[in-house]
C-alpha cells in the first residue's frame, strides 16, 4: 500500500510506515530530529551488554548473514539509526541502538523486491563515487548530505523506493555496496 503522508511518498512495510525522504525535503525541526537520531546516547554499560548478546541472539534466530550500518531512516514518522541484518530472503531492518530493543523488527524489505541501490544527493540527484570525497566533507560538513535509495520492484510493478540519510559520502557508499552484496541480479 503506497500513501501520500505531509507530501512525501511511504511505503507500508510490514505494518510500518517508511519514508522515502532526502535532506532537501526536511524542514528545520526535521533536520533536529536527524541530528538528535544520530547522537550516540549514553547507556549503560551493563545495559550495552546485555542488549549486544540480545541482539546476537535475535541474528542468529533470524538467519542473519551479515549486517551493517544504513544509515537514518523516518520510520513511523520517527527518525532512528538503522542496522540491517541480510537474512536469506529479506533485509530486516533493526534498531542500530541495540539498547533501545535488541529484537524488535522495525520492517523487512524483501531482497528479491530491490532492484537497485544508488546514491542521491541532498535534492534526489544520483552521485558517481568519484565525487564523493571524504576530505573536502571535513571542510564542509553541513553540504554533503546522501541518501541511500532502494529501489523497489514487485510482483504488481513498480514500488515506492525507500532511503537512508547519511551526513557524509564514505558510510553512504558503504550501506550501497552492503545492499548490493546481497541483491540478486535481474535477468
């Protein structure tokens, strides 16, 4: 089901709402909210813990086959750091705080269902790797904002693409070749 939802496009995935977003769709109380998602907030040690051995468990329950960071995501109309865990027929979607609930399934996106996986810059517009330059983001960090944008296809035609936000090209690349590693070409 693909909804219109305060102008920009979503994608109900397993009963949860995922935004198609990139920065220059972000209002100031928006941008915020990205910045306070992506704080590393203080926890305890004891509750880092145990959520890590939390969350291992809830891997290996899944099938995990790897995982890795991707990035920011408006799930629900809440921003949260995102850690995919590759199953064999989905890439489900987890907290990156594994403190917050190391088992919780935030969605689940079937790998047979990404078609592509591209980098876009602040305004939707797809950027070659060469020039995305780490150094030259160090002098201007508030410029260089990615997404990273899955695109979707399924059995009745096209899909809303999904994206991830990142504040800097090198992770952006990163999550991209994470997602490819694992998409299956089509014929």
């Amino acid at each position: 089901m693909v909804g219109w939802w305060g102008g920009v496009r979503f994608a109900y995935l397993a009963g949860r709402a995922i935004d198609h977003i990139i920065w220059d769709e972000l209002d100031d109380a928006e941008r915020s909210g990205v910045r306070a998602a992506i704080a590393d907030p203080v926890v305890d040690e004891n509750a880092r813990s145990e959520a890590a051995i939390r969350r291992s468990e809830k891997l290996q329950a899944i099938g995990s086959e790897a995982s890795f960071f991707s990035g920011l995501a408006r799930i629900d109309g809440e921003f949260r750091s995102i850690c995919v865990a590759v199953t064999p027929h989905d890439f489900v979607l987890l907290d990156n705080w594994a403190h917050v609930d190391p088992e919780a399934e935030l969605a689940r996106l079937p790998r047979e269902s990404i078609t592509e996986a591209v980098i876009v810059d602040e305004i939707g517009n797809e950027v070659a790797d060469q020039l995305i330059d780490p150094v030259r983001e160090l002098d201007t960090p508030e410029e260089e904002r990615y997404a990273v944008l899955l695109k979707r296809y399924g059995t009745n035609g096209q899909l809303p693409p999904v994206s991830f936000l990142f504040r800097s090209g090198e992770p952006a690349r990163e999550c991209r070749d994470g997602y490819r590693r694992f998409i299956s070409p089509r014929i």
